[in-house]
C-alpha cells in the first residue's frame, strides 16, 4: 500500500517510517499524502493510543524534495497553494492529531522535516541529529512557522533569517526544540519505550490533557499566525525569489550538489 513510508502497529503504538534512504527521505508530494494515509489509519484504530515518525538509513528526513520541484518547475498562485496546503497541513497532523505523537530524530533533520519535528509532542534525537531551517538561504519561505512557538523569539529569528542548517542536538535541547538527547542509534528505542509509557495511560485522559496544553498556544493565536505565515510563504513561492531561481538554474544545470556548495560560498564570503 505504502511505497515511500513504512507503517506498522505493534501494540498500542503506531509506528510511521520515512522510507527513501537513498534520497534521505526527502518529503516530496507522494510521501507527504502516504503519510496523512497512515496518519488517518492510525487516528482510526482505537487499538492506537500514541504515534511515533522517524526516518530509515543515514537521516529522518533533508527536508521537503528540491529535486522533485526542480523537476517539475511549479509555477503560479493555484499550483503553489495545492503544494504549501499539502506541505502545512501534513506537518500541522502530528500537532493537531488527538494522540501523542513522537519524532524519533536520527542524522539530519532538515526545513520541513524539522518542522514535522517541531509539530509533534515529543521529540527524542540521537546525539548525531542536525537540525536546521536553511530555506531563507536559496529564496524559499518557511512553510509551517513553528520555530517561534517553541523557542525565544531571539532564537528562533536567529536560527531562521540566518539560514543555520548545523545545529546539533545539545544545542537544540538547550533551545527547547527537542525533549531528550539519548546515545547514538538509541532514538527510537526511547522514543518506543516513552510511547508504550504513555500507551497505559487512559486514552481520553492523554487526548483530554493534549488538547489543555495546545489550548494554551490556541489562546495565544498560534493557529492564525500559523495561517498568516503560510500565506506569507505562498506570496514568496509563487512570485519566485532572484535567489532561488539561480539556485535552481544550478541544480539544474550541475546538480543539486553543486547548487547546494554554491549557496554556502556565497554566504562564506560575506562573513570573511
């Protein structure tokens, strides 16, 4: 059924894993809509009482797939709308799901895959986990703008109008982005031990006390923001900045390799 993802259940935990290791499980369309599948499986099965998304091979995920649309070339309002929705709302699952929802973090942890991260309830990284938000480093927005809700302003300004793509794991715990840093390749056996943990507790206490606690940032706004900032994000995608196109020219002409060395020599220079 699932070609780009893994799904199982064993027990009360659902498990969802990224299944490209070859393109280090890069998010692109046909991976986005397996995932609402299992997503939709798992909030259906009253067996299920939490959920837990982590990553096959070398990474969890480099992010939502440039090369899918280097390839496919989207351009204009309505095409952009269909793939930032797609991307939004498939992160905004795992926050919005009424189980507890785990990222078990291993290797990098890009953009959109960091935001799915960002948008689940726990989130356990292996001491080799990288996180990042580069997106604003190839004139692309940032879909899902969670960063600001779960750290400071200060910090979450800085991680993002920088571009920084190299933050490790004590650093992202310090920064309240992740819940727990555990030894390497232990990621998600902690993450499985916490789910079946929390699996024993009453399902409509757990479901009743998630909802309290996303009540707080609701009270707050997040909800609209979140909306605000993703049609912020439309008007640069659509539109299309100076900075991506010769990105994308790059990647296309040379590879996405030689496009990526690019943009970090570009920003190297400026801080000579």
């Amino acid at each position: 059924m699932f070609n780009s993802i893994l799904y199982q259940v064993d027990g009360m935990v659902a498990q969802i894993i990224l299944n490209k290791p070859d393109r280090l499980n890069a998010l692109d369309k046909q991976t986005l809509l397996e995932i609402n599948d299992a997503m939709n499986q798992a909030e259906s099965n009253e067996d299920v009482r939490v959920i837990v998304i982590s990553g096959s091979g070398r990474a969890f995920s480099s992010g939502f797939d440039l090369k899918a649309q280097m390839d496919a070339r989207p351009s204009g309002e309505k095409i952009w709308r269909e793939i930032l929705d797609l991307d939004f709302d498939s992160t905004m699952r795992f926050w919005n799901s009424l189980k507890p929802t785990i990222a078990a973090v291993h290797g990098a942890c890009m953009a959109g895959a960091f935001e799915i991260a960002l948008a689940c309830d726990i989130t356990v990284a292996s001491e080799d986990a990288i996180f990042g938000e580069p997106e604003l480093k190839f004139g692309a927005g940032i879909v899902t703008m969670l960063l600001p809700w779960v750290t400071s302003p200060k910090r979450a300004k800085d991680i993002i109008l920088t571009g920084q793509d190299r933050i490790d794991a004590t650093t992202a715990l310090n920064a309240g982005i992740i819940s727990r840093v555990v030894a390497k390749d232990q990621h998600l056996t902690v993450a499985l031990q916490i789910a079946r943990g929390i699996a024993l507790v009453d399902p409509v206490v757990v479901a009743s006390t998630k909802k309290a606690l996303n009540e707080t940032y609701e009270i707050q706004g997040m909800q609209k923001a979140l909306k605000n900032a993703l049609d912020i994000d439309h008007a640069i995608e659509s539109v299309g900045s100076p900075d991506k196109k010769a990105f994308m020219d790059i990647a296309r002409e040379r590879g996405m390799r030689e496009a990526i060395a690019w943009r970090d020599a570009r920003f190297a220079k400026a801080q000579v």
